[in-house]
C-alpha cells in the first residue's frame, strides 16, 4: 500500500492545527486524529451546493456565499449550475489552505479559484455575514464537522441562536442557509426553525451510493410578502 507523505501543516486561529497529507493522487486534510476531508469523498459537498442551487430557482444573477474552501467541491459544484451574473464569495479562515488550493492540491481546484464569479477572501466567514443585510441569496457553511464545532470553539457561533440570527439578516427573502455536518443533530434543527427558517435534513452519502451519510440543512428564508414559518408544531386537540 502507498504510504501516505505529510506535504505540510497549518496553524488555526485561536488553537489547533490542519495537516496536509497526500498519498499517490489522494489528499486528505487532518485535524488531529480526525480526518476532515479526503479528495475521493466528494458527495455531501457537492450537493451542499447543488441542493442550494436547486432552491434558489431562477434567479437571474445570485449572490453565494461560501463558508470554507475546503478541497474545492462545494465551490466547482455551485459554478457548474450557476448563471454567468453570478457571484460566489469564499472565505476560508486558514490562508493555509488557500496556499494548499494553489499549490499541491492544483489538480483537484482546476480553473476555479480564476473564474471571474468568484471572490476568494482569506478570513472569517463570519466577519463577511455581519458585513450587510439582505445580500446573500445562498449562505454555504462547512466550516467545521458540524453544528459542535471540532476544529475552532469560535465556529459555535454561528451555529448559536445570535449567529443564526446573523445569517438570517444578511439573507435575502427567500435565501437558503445551508449548514453542512458530519452527523444529525436535532437540538440544531430545533434552533433553526426557533431562529424562523423553514428547515429541511438531507442525507446523503459521501461517495455515490456508499460511505457515511452526512447531513445537509437547508434552512429558507422565507420570500417576501409570504406568511412567517410557525416555529412550533400545532398541539393536538
């Protein structure tokens, strides 16, 4: 069996670190004993982005945000089905990894990160949600390995009731928060529909019809002029 070579580690902010390894034409991106991406398991991220895509409709020129570059397959996802007016912005908190995107992980990113819709930024994604309100029309966050943030204590909050409500300010009417994660969390999904979202969980599988099964929320917005989403299911009589 090929031996896997790390290729470089990366410090993160306010604690932990990243490891890159490679073996043979396979990556992977470490966080301790945690393997948080792997090239060959691209599913769930790119359906992160499809299943937005797919929401969003017709929409003539959308407005993407993206929350960690990550290996690259929830951006190639979205700019494969996306218009020609639209525009993606990625924050990735680790420059790191944006070196990795451009140097040994080049193969996988393609012509991505030049495409003309997109806007690469190195810094919190969260910094970028409390930038504007009403802006986004898809907010994409897989920042971490869920709602329980593994690799940064600060990524909890977005997944709190006050960063939800950040994330519901800077979405346009009718605009998708999508929230990527390793594992289901129900108290998550409770916090979201609490937050006003009309919320939906997918599963889906890391690889075609086999691996794990990762979950996808897909928390809307609702459109303007439509009725607000009842955050508490009706008692029975």
């Amino acid at each position: 069996m090929i031996p896997w070579i790390l290729l470089d580690t990366a410090h993160v902010p306010e604690g932990g670190e990243l490891r890159l390894k490679r073996r043979g034409d396979e990556f992977s991106i470490m966080a301790g004993a945690t393997e948080l991406m792997n090239s060959r398991l691209s599913g769930s991220e790119q359906a992160l982005a499809t299943l937005v895509c797919a929401r969003l409709g017709a929409c003539p020129a959308p407005v993407l945000l993206i929350g960690g570059l990550g290996m690259g397959f929830t951006l190639r996802a979205a700019l494969a089905v996306l218009p020609a007016q639209a525009r993606v912005v990625v924050a990735e908190l680790v420059p790191a990894v944006i070196d990795w995107a451009r140097g040994p992980m080049a193969p996988i990113f393609g012509d991505s990160l030049d495409d003309p819709r997109v806007a690469l930024i190195a810094g919190d994604v969260a910094e970028r949600l409390r930038e504007g309100r009403a802006v986004f029309d898809g907010i994409l966050l897989d920042v971490d390995n869920g709602p329980g943030g593994l690799t940064r204590e600060a990524n909890d909050g977005l997944y709190s009731p006050a960063g939800l409500a950040v994330a519901w300010a800077a979405l346009r009417p009718g605009g998708v928060l999508a929230v990527w994660s390793s594992a289901p969390d129900s108290s998550f999904t409770m916090r979201l529909r609490r937050a006003g979202f009309a919320v939906e969980e997918a599963r889906v599988r890391a690889h075609g019809k086999s691996g794990a099964r990762h979950v996808i929320w897909l928390a809307q917005k609702p459109a303007k002029g439509a009725a607000p989403v009842a955050t508490r299911p009706p008692r029975r009589p």
